[in-house]
C-alpha cells in the first residue's frame, strides 16, 4: 500500500478527535462559554451552587470567600454557580460585586452541573477531582459547613467546616468523607434538575 493513502487513512481516524466538541459549562457573565473548569497543574475545582435571592445563600457567602481565598494558591479552583434560569448576567454581577467581587461566576442554565454533582440546594459545595481527559468527578458534595442546622435555625457559628475538611482531605490524598446532615437552603428552580431529586 503506498504510504500517503496509509497517511490518508491515519488522518481521517484521528479526524473526530479533532472534531469533537468541548462541553459547555456555563456562560460568565458577560456572555463568554465556559468549556473548561480548570486548567493544567488544577488539582481540583470547587464549585459553589449559589443564588442571589437565597438569603440563606447569601449568609454563607462569608464561608465561601474563605475558602476560596485560603485554597485558590493551592490548586483549587473555585466557580460560584448560579443554576437557576431566572438569574441574569447583570444581576449576578452586581450579586458578586457585593459578596466576592473576586469570585468567578457562572451561569448554568442547563442544569449540567447540577446532575453531575448531584446538588440539591443553594448554598451547596462541590468538589471535583481530575478524571482524565479533561473530565472532572465529584469526591464531595454537600453541606458547607453546619451553621444551618434546618430553615429557620442557625448556629452562631459553625461547629463543622465540611468543606473545608473536604479540600484539606483531597490535597492531602486522603479519603474525603461525606458531611453529616441534609444541606439546608432554597431548593434550586431549573426544569433540568429532576423534581424529588
């Protein structure tokens, strides 16, 4: 066989390889897609499902600007997902201005997120770990921490830090355990989330 049809043929079998498009994430908030949630050397992202009329939400905003400031420089990256499909780019900017104006935001109007993390609520944290070809696993999703112990009642101050305990665990190469307790906040308002999740 001659070698360029052997080339030929190389190249067409690479062909949807080459083809084959990135998934989409999410839009920020000047309308940008967002196809990858970490770049190289990321050891894991963090993702903050959040809204901005969820007073609850709101109260642990807080938590969650600290634990981006703490682990960002140790190769976590951390996106604050708004999932419900009535938050708008110019609302969540000012929404973020407000709370962690050095946050990133993303708006997952798809719900993709949400069914690959399995959360349920917002204020919720999920935290994924590399899974190969560009792909990311949730190890962690669940409670920020325990402030919240139901609707309508809140500790002063947390007695556990779930999420923090959850990156510590993962840096560390151990096993990253699951929070104890239902997450508690506004239930997210997405027609592709499954109702009774």
């Amino acid at each position: 066989m001659p070698r360029w049809i052997l080339l030929f043929a190389v190249m067409l079998a690479a062909l949807p390889c080459l083809t084959e498009e990135r998934p989409e994430y999410g839009v920020r908030t000047d309308g940008q897609r967002v196809t990858s949630l970490g770049g190289p050397g990321t050891k894991a992202i963090a993702l903050f499902f959040v809204a901005s009329d969820c007073p609850i939400s709101n109260r642990s905003f807080p938590e969650m600007k600290r634990l981006r400031e703490e682990f960002s420089s140790r190769g976590v990256r951390f996106w604050f997902v708004y999932p419900n499909v009535g938050e708008r780019p110019e609302q969540v900017r000012a929404h973020q201005s407000a709370y962690d104006a050095g946050g990133e935001a993303l708006l997952e109007a798809t719900a993709a997120l949400v069914r690959m993390a399995g959360a349920r609520v917002t204020p919720e944290v999920s935290v994924l770990v590399p899974d190969g070809d560009s792909r990311w696993r949730p190890v962690y999703t669940g409670r920020i921490d325990d402030r919240f112990v139901h609707i309508g009642q809140e500790r002063p101050q947390p007695t556990e830090h779930f999420a923090e305990r959850a990156l510590a665990s993962m840096l560390q190469g151990r096993r990253v355990k699951a929070a104890t307790g239902v997450p508690v906040g506004c239930g997210i308002i997405n027609p592709g989330v499954s109702p009774g999740r």
